[in-house]
C-alpha cells in the first residue's frame, strides 16, 4: 500500500479561520501559500517597525522550518458518514485503492503545474518509484525538473515511502560506494548516512514538527532516522477535516514547546 505523507518547509504561518480540508495536493500547497504571504507580510511589517526579526522569532518560541504531515483518517472519515471507501480514497478494494490514489496524484500533478511554477514551489517526491505507474513517473520528472530552481518554498510528496525502505536503500548505496572504493567502511556516521536518505532533498532534511492527524499516537514506519529530534504531534482529528485552525493549534503547541523545553539537540 502507497504511503503518502506531505512535508512542508514553512517560516511562519498565522490563520484565523477554519477551512475543511479534503485529500488533494492543491489544499496542501494552500499551507504553503498561506504561510510565505503571511511571512512576507510580517517581514515588512517588522522592517518598518526596525523590528529584530530573529529576536522577536526567539521571544514567541520560534516556528517550525520543516513540517511533516501524516495524513492519516480518510477511511474512518468515509465511515463516520456512511459513505463508502471510494468516497474518502477513490477507491473501494485495496489493489484498486493504490490505482486510484495513483490517478489522483496525477490528475493533481497536471492541473497544479501552473500554481507550482505561478508561487515558485519546488517539489520533489520520495519512495519507492519502482511500483509507480510509467505516466505518473514521466510527469513527476517533469514537474520536479520544471520546479528545481525555484527557492524559499518546498512541497516534497512521498509516494510508496516508509522510514524502513529509506535506510535500507540508504544502506545498500553506502555498501555498493564502499565496495567501488569509493568511501572507507570507517568513514561512515551519522552525517554520511543523513546524506544518502531520501529527505536530503531538502534545505532542512529532518523535520522541527510530525503532525500525524486521526488521533494514532505513534509514527509508525515514518521518518525512522529522521525524527530523533522532532516534536511529534498527534491531533484527535480525521485528515479530511484537518484545517487552517488545526494546523495554527500545531504551531501554537509547537510554540510552547519550545518556550517551555528549547530546542533539543
């Protein structure tokens, strides 16, 4: 079954009103919309003010520069209605479950191309791309070749993914450098293998905040390695109807985590 978990590198973001949230990658891409204006807009506010940005940052607690979402609930979601699975997934028996995710995430790619590049968000994806069907494949190397330049905001998407496969090809690429002589077996730590892990894709490869919504307190087979140090938050809310004020509530708690503990290291 294709894992898909949406990890969002984000400044700031400060939302006042509650949206219901269904599963696309265009309500994702919205935090990401949401949350540079609302940094822009602070950002020139604190430069007329003669602001230090970075010292008030620090006085509120700072906020997360890498979020990862779980997005977890949408079967539950479909049940509470009394709605069938294709309802909250697109699809009824598991097997055509993935296949309809599969066209989902295309059909997303394609009509969202034109936001990627109108808001420069790059985007990258992560998995397993070997069970991924060849007109996906062509269109996700497309858009992540046609968005690769473009900074400050990052959408990485991860399709068929698990922490477990991640550090088991992370392994197998350091055993075959070791075995062209390419690195010593004594040269390998921490830092070598952060680097061969997929999320080094990004500026900010192990995430501040895991946001896993549905209630499930625990992060199963996600980010493994990646989220020693992350402040893990659990929402007792299905994904469909995680929101703008779920997600402030995050930041919020996020907030006062580091106000209260710092940040661990």
């Amino acid at each position: 079954v294709s894992t898909f978990i949406a990890i969002v590198l984000i400044p700031g973001l400060f939302i006042s009103r509650r949206l219901s949230v269904p599963f696309s990658i265009r309500n994702i891409l919205r935090f990401i919309k949401l949350a540079a204006s609302q940094n822009d807009n602070d950002e020139e506010r604190n430069e007329k003010r003669g602001t230090n940005t970075m010292g008030e940052k620090e006085k509120r607690g700072g906020l997360p520069k890498h979020v990862a979402i779980i997005l977890d609930g949408n079967r539950r979601w479909a049940q509470k209605r009394g709605l069938g699975t294709s309802d909250g997934h697109k699809a009824g028996a598991r097997r055509d479950e993935v296949n309809g995710l599969m066209s989902l995430f295309e059909e997303n790619f394609r009509s969202e191309m034109p936001f990627f590049q109108r808001d420069k968000i790059k985007i990258s994806v992560i998995g397993n791309r070997t069970k991924i069907p060849q007109s996906l494949l062509g269109l996700i190397r497309e858009t992540e070749e046609a968005t690769k330049s473009y900074e400050g905001k990052h959408l990485i998407l991860a399709i068929d993914y698990s922490g477990r496969f991640d550090i088991m090809q992370a392994c197998k690429s350091l055993a075959e450098k070791a075995k062209n002589g390419l690195i010593q077996v004594e040269d390998i730590d921490e830092n070598v293998i952060d680097k061969e892990l997929m999320t080094n894709c990004s500026e900010f490869p192990n995430p501040d905040l895991l946001i896993r919504t549905s209630g499930e307190q625990r992060i199963s087979n996600f980010f493994l390695w990646q989220s020693a140090y992350t402040e893990l938050y659990f929402p007792n809310v299905l994904w469909p109807d995680f929101g703008e004020a779920e997600y402030l509530e995050a930041l919020t708690w996020y907030q006062q985590r580091q106000r209260r503990f710092g940040r661990r290291v």
